[in-house]
C-alpha cells in the first residue's frame, strides 16, 4: 500500500478497489449496524463465511459486513448484490439455504422475504419493499454496499472523489460557493445555513482555524448521525476535509459521545486509514493542503452536544454552555474560529461538491433543501432510519414508508425533534417536513428524532418523560433552565399521580414562557416545548387528568386499577400464576377476582391474558371504588 | 479603545468597545439587579437577573443577559420594562428563601413553589473568586441539572487557607454553615 500522491494515484487506486470487488460476482451484505447486531448479525456473518468457505465458493461469492440499512424493525438484514434481493430476519440456521439459493439451487426462502401487507406476496427485491421504495438514500445509500472498517470500499463506490475534485480543481471560495449556492442547512437542529457557518469561519480573525464534527447525538430513540458514522465514517471524514479546504482550518475535531463505541472505532479506523493512503495529513493529494483530525471522546452529558459547551469538553472544562453572544464560529476552541456541524451535515458534503448544487437543490422545498434522515421508532410497523427528500408529508413517513400503527390501533400523535421539539396531532399529518413547517407548528427538526404514538400513549406522561430527561440532562448552571425543569417535573409528577390543581396548567405555561424567555442556552429555551406542545394539542388530557383523574390511556398507575371481566374470562388462570403478589384471587366455582388491596398494578395479569380472551382489562381507580380525595369522578366513566 | 454610543433607559451613553450592557448602565448610575456577578470575577451569566430588552439598529428585538452582552453602536437598552421584572419576579420565587435581596423591591413576598435541592443559589461566587482570584480550586459543582450542588474538593478542609474570603460573597450563608 502507498501513499496517494495526485488525484491520479487516486483513480488508479480506485480502480484497483473496483477490481477486487467485481472479481467475485456476487457479494452478500450483512448488516452489522447497532440493531442488527443485537439480533446476532456477526454471528450470521462468521456462519455465512464458513459455509461459503466450506462449499469451495470463496472466490465466488464474498461476504461483507455493513453499517446500518435501515430497516431494523426486521434485522438482522441480508442484500445479495448485484440482485438486490433481500432477506429479513436471517438466522445462522437459514445460512445453507441461503448459500444453496446463490449457487442457483431450489431453496425455500419465501419466510426470509417481505410480504406485501395487501396482496400477500412476496416483495424480493430492496427497491420493491414500501419502506425502502419511498425514501431517497443519498447519504445512507452506500451503508448497504461497503465495508466501514475498510478504506477500500468507500473508494470503490467513489469516495474522495469530491476531494480529489475540489483540491485539484476548484479554489477553497468555490468549495465555499458551492456548498452556499445548495442551500445545505445543519442538520443538527437549528438548521442554520451551512455556507454562511462556514463563511463565518473563514472571514473570522485568528488562526488556526478548527472545523468539528459534532456526534453527541442524544435524544432518546434518535441513531442517524450513529449509523452513519458506523456505517460510512470515510463520508463524513471527507465532508469534514472538503470544509476544512474552504474554511482554510489546518485542524479538526470528531466529537463522538461515550456511548458510541463502534461509531468511534470505525472513525479511528478510518482516520488511521485516511491518513495512511495521504488523505488526511501534509500536503493532501499533492495540493499543499494540509489537515489532520483528532477524535475527542463525549464523557456523557446531553448538553455536550450544545456548540459553547462540546467546545469548553474539547478544552478540557466540564460540557457548560458559555454565554456567547459571539458564535462559536468566530471564537470557538481556544477563542479560535471553530466551524461545528452534525455528522449528517458533513456527510452531504461530499455529494454536493460531487454532483453540483443545482442537483442538491432539486430535492426538497424552496426554504429546506436536499434530504433528511428520520429514525423512525415508537409504535409503529416499520422501526428504522428512513431518508426522505424534504417536504415529504408525516403521513407518508409514517403510513407509506413506516407501515402505520401496530395492532390495528389508532395514531394519536408523532413527537419530533427530540426533547427540544413538540407533538404534532393527527389533524396535522399533511404537513410537509422542513426546518420551517415544523417550528411553525411549535414542534422542530431537531436532528431527526421521529416517535410515533398511538392511542395507548399518554400525552401527560409523554411530556413528564421529555422533562424528567431534561432536569437531569440540564447542566445546571442558570436559574430558569436548572430551577424551571425542576418545577415544571414536580408539577408533572403530580399530574399523572393524579393530584393535580386546577391552576397547573397556568403556572406550567408561565414557567414554558419564562424558560424560553430567560435561558441561558438552546437546552432550557427549548426544554418547555413538550409540555407546551401537549397543553396546545392535548389539553383536554391534561384536564382529564386532573378533574376526572382519569387517564384515556391507562397509562398513568395511580388513575388506574386492574380489573377481570366476568363475561369474557376463560378461567385459564394465567393472570394468578402472572401475578408476583398474589393479588388474583380464585374462587371455589374458578371465578378470578384482582385483590385491590394488594395489587401493585405491575400490568403482569394484563400481559399474560391470552388475546382470545382480553378478560383482564384497564379501568379507571376511582371507578373500583378508589375514588381519589377531594374530587369525585364522574359516575359510568371508562378508560 | 474606540468608543461606541448607545442608548440605555432614554439616555445616551458612550461606552468602550467590549463594555458589557451591566457595565455600561452601571458607569451612568443605573442600577440593573444580579446575583451572581462579581466585577473581580470573569462575567457568569448563570442567575439571569441582569436580562434586559435590546433592539438593535436593524431592528432586532430580544432579551438579554446584559452582564455578558457587549455594547453596540446604536443600541437601545430598556433595563426595567414589565417584561425584564417579570422575569425577575419568577426567578426570585424559584429561589426562594434563599436570595431575597431583591424580593422587596419586586413585590415577592413568598413562593408558589417548594424549594429546591439545595439553600444554595448555585451563583457559583465562591468558586470562582476560590479559583479565579484565590487559584485555590477548594470549591465545585457536583452533579448537573437538578442534582447540581455545591461541595468542597476532597480533603478541602484540611487544605483550605480559610482565608474566608468567599463567606462575606455568599447570599445564602451555604459556604460559611460548611467551612
């Protein structure tokens, strides 16, 4: 191996890489994101190997293991290339017919493939399957063809190749220019332009100058930025290396969070790599340029991934926020210029600088261009990461592309934006997806995050959730942030325990206003948006709540009581050997009963009655003779 | 150093580039509350007492922490508007009983809400003159959010020059009830 000294050096070494690759003639992809793995995909990938190997096919057939597809609802994920076809929820036991099937034998695959939802049959191909039919894969589309940990496969598919194109033939102002002209906005949550952050960065005074990547990646159920850097971290390191040209930094920073062990091994990996081939260090590709890249490991704290404090961790200091009315951009790290974007943002780069920003600007609508990776999670069918072109409308992420709402139960809201963002209701559904449409409905993009919730969740406990998460992820250090969660949460608490005044919502929504108001940072501005969210659009369960103490979703323990329908009962007696209390009580003529006294309402009765049956059912507390103090609940009542 | 004119309450006042808002109200007698500043001390901005309403020559409206916020040419300052002392108000009674130097002159005679962690306000004062000036580092934060508590480093005790400096900075009486 040696070092690429032109761009040349580069087309030569690609060709190489293309040249091993297509001299096996069918390659199978393995899924080895986060998801996938906790299926068992390396498992699933070593059998795939052997068998191979045992069957003499080693030169034939070759095995790669991938980042993340996407589709984690049905991992561990299997794509045969160059067919496409698509195996679901492979096991090391499906392994012999699935090398049987390469070898062009009969083998009965038809359980391993998706079925369509409508007609029954089975949809083969990764292109015909309805999640992945919807979505534009522009920076999650090479996850499923190269091998992360291999510098190689990222060339083959056309890595570095804007790189090559921007060192050797465009000047640092029409990388700048370029990246400006397609409208690209961050990707982390604010969306603010990119070009303009980065033109800030250049014009700033001070060197050096350091562009960062941030991956502190932190709300809950959100793992783009993640799979990506797993999957295709020569992605993001060459975004972050074509910014550094056009801000003129010498020096660059990933910041990756604790919690990402893979994601920071394979983007050591690949700077070890990058810098070996002379992607990365003196004088790249024979341009004078020069640029190298440090990985700073998170230590933990949510609002690390604020832009003052991930600078004050990367000093040293404990992750604060800093007051700055002076952006990061003009005095960063060490009080120098620093340019900092997520990790999906630097990963757009790349195709920008390759395919031009007239192509970038044909995706999406006129204020929020290009496309937009969502984790999809909560109740719904098809839990994944799906990139979808901006302005793509709720309902197609999530009936189209996400299948809809498990169960046959009805959708009641999807949260965006993580605890920063707001529920949006169903009434809402046709709004398309930008960084405007989203903030103009009090929600946000935030980074992507997407939970989908149907009628079993509760909107009181939904937003008590977001603000325990952020009175303990706050940092602390200014009053309206640090005091105004804690009182805000107490209220909550109070509220889903069922004692509830009347004039909490009043008192929740000044706090919402005077947080927003007086923070310090974008975490305590934004910390009220759930509970704000909820009030706006769910108000009458808040209300129900505290007057009827009830609770519609039978979420809420203390609104709720455990109870066995005499009519529907099959005398099984699954919830007497559930229950850990011995609170189900059983009758001389087998009539089950729950001991009220001594329920602790775990729900372990409600889960083990079998379906047929349904018998053990949800009510509200009051409603068992359990009437809350001080408020008498409306007689006739159901939950 | 250049000179930059703005407007502060009406009134027009001419302050050195890098003057903070708080600084330059101050230098003509007008008097915007805090808690947690100190002029020996690096700018905080962490009680949020100081907000004021600026507007800037093209227009923009917003609040701001004016202990930290520089002076601008053209700028105009409104350091008391209902707005800035509601503001004050709801932090008065989210630190209530502790820090009520202001309570009187803002009309607060008592919280809605039950205290928090600590009788400390968490204005970092002490530990930041025991760093800042002292270069003693005997006092930290422990724990974020609404864990976040003051606590002597380990073996402070013994190592403290009990200068006692940091007791007279302390509104709340935390530091000197543990030393």
């Amino acid at each position: 191996m040696s070092r690429i000294e032109t761009p040349a050096d580069l087309a030569r070494l690609r060709d190489q890489a293309v040249a091993r690759r297509n001299s096996r003639g069918t390659w199978v992809a393995v899924c080895a994101g986060t998801g996938c793995r906790a299926y068992g995909a390396e498992a699933l990938a070593e059998s795939l190997e052997k068998e191979v190997e045992k069957r003499g096919l080693g030169k034939k057939i070759g095995v790669r293991k991938t980042g993340c597809h996407g589709f984690c609802e049905r991992g561990p994920l299997v794509v045969v290339q160059p067919s496409d076809v698509c195996y679901l929820g492979a096991q090391p036991k499906n392994v012999p017919a699935i090398v049987d099937k390469l070898e062009g034998k009969d083998a009965a695959l038809d359980k391993l493939l998706y079925v369509d939802a409508e007609n029954g049959k089975p949809l083969a191909r990764l292109d015909e399957i309805p999640f992945y039919k919807h979505q534009q894969r522009v920076v999650l589309g090479d996850n499923v063809h190269i091998d992360a940990s291999d510098i190689l496969d990222y060339i083959a598919v056309g890595g570095y190749a804007a790189l090559a194109k921007a060192l050797s033939g465009m000047t640092p102002e029409e990388v700048l220019q370029e990246v400006k002209e397609a409208k690209l906005r961050g990707r982390g949550g604010g969306g603010f332009p990119a070009g303009r952050k980065w033109e800030t960065t250049r014009k700033a005074p001070g060197e050096p100058k350091y562009v960062i990547v941030n991956a502190d990646e932190g709300d809950p159920g959100a793992y783009m930025d993640r799979s990506i850097l797993e999957g295709n971290p020569h992605g993001v390191l060459e975004g972050l290396i074509l910014g550094a040209y056009a801000i003129g930094a010498g020096e660059g920073f990933i910041y990756v969070r604790q919690e990402y062990p893979l994601a920071r091994e394979h983007a050591q990996k690949a700077l070890d790599q990058a810098r070996e081939y002379g992607l990365l260090g003196e004088n790249i590709l024979g341009s004078g340029f020069s640029f190298d890249v440090k990985i700073h490991r998170g230590a933990g704290a949510f609002v690390s991934g604020e832009s003052s404090a991930l600078m004050s961790a990367i000093e040293g200091h404990v992750g604060e926020p800093r007051p700055k009315y002076i952006h990061t951009s003009e005095k960063g790290v060490w009080g120098k210029p620093s340019c900092l974007n997520n990790v999906e943002t630097w990963a757009n780069v790349p195709h920008i600088i390759n395919r031009g920003a007239e192509w970038f600007t044909g995706m999406g609508t006129e204020g929020s261009k290009g496309t937009k990776i969502f984790s999809l999670v909560g109740k719904v069918n098809n839990t994944g990461l799906v990139e979808v072109p901006m302005g793509i409308t709720l309902r197609d992420i999530i009936f189209k592309i996400g299948g809809g709402v498990p169960g046959g139960k009805k959708f009641k809201a999807v949260q965006t934006g993580g605890p920063s963002g707001g529920v949006i209701p169903e009434s809402m559904l046709d709004l398309p997806v930008d960084f405007d449409e989203l903030t103009r409905v009090g929600s946000m993009m935030g980074s992507g995050g997407m939970i989908v919730m149907d009628e079993n969740t509760c909107m009181v406990d939904t937003a008590r959730y977001y603000m325990s998460f952020l009175a303990h992820e706050s940092c602390g250090k200014c009053v309206p942030c640090r005091e105004g969660t804690r009182q805000m949460l107490r209220i909550l608490d109070r509220i889903v325990a069922g004692e509830g005044k009347e004039e909490d919502l009043a008192v929740l929504e000044e706090l919402g206003d005077f947080m927003e108001d007086a923070s310090l940072c974008a975490l305590g501005q934004s910390a009220p948006f759930p509970v704000l969210s909820t009030l706006k659009y769910f108000r009458g369960e808040y209300e129900e709540h505290i007057r009827e103490k009830r609770c519609r979703a039978g979420v809420c323990t203390p609104l709720i009581a455990y109870d066995i329908d005499q009519e529907t009962c099959g005398k099984c007696g699954a919830c007497l050997r559930a229950c850990p209390v011995a609170a189900v009580d059983q009758s001389a003529d087998k009539v089950f009963t729950i001991l009220q006294e001594k329920c602790i309402k775990c729900g372990a009765c409600f889960t083990a009655c079998p379906e047929k049956f349904s018998a053990v059912i949800k009510v509200p507390a009051y409603a068992i003779g359990k009437p809350s103090a001080g408020n008498p609940p409306p007689a006739g009542k159901q939950v | 150093m250049k000179n930059v004119t703005l407007e502060i309450d009406g009134r027009t006042v001419e302050a050195g580039e890098g003057t903070t808002l708080l600084k330059a109200a101050q230098s003509v007698g007008i008097r915007i509350p805090t808690l947690c500043n100190d002029d020996r001390l690096e700018p905080y901005g962490g009680c949020r007492m100081c907000m004021v309403e600026i507007e800037t020559s093209w227009g923009r409206k917003r609040l701001v922490a004016s202990c930290v916020y520089p002076v601008e040419e053209g700028l105009r300052v409104q350091t008391n508007t209902e707005r800035v002392r509601r503001i004050r108000r709801m932090i008065i009674e989210l630190l209530w009983p502790s820090s009520q130097v202001y309570a009187e002159e803002y009309g607060v005679t008592g919280s809605r809400f039950e205290p928090g962690l600590t009788d400390c306000s968490l204005c970092g004062l002490c530990l930041r003159y025991c760093t800042e000036i002292k270069k003693e580092n005997r006092i930290y934060f422990e724990g974020r959010g609404i864990e976040r508590r003051p606590a002597l480093v380990e073996g402070s005790e013994l190592t403290c020059r009990a200068c006692g400096e940091c007791f007279t900075l302390c509104g709340s009486g935390w530091i000197a009830s543990r030393c």
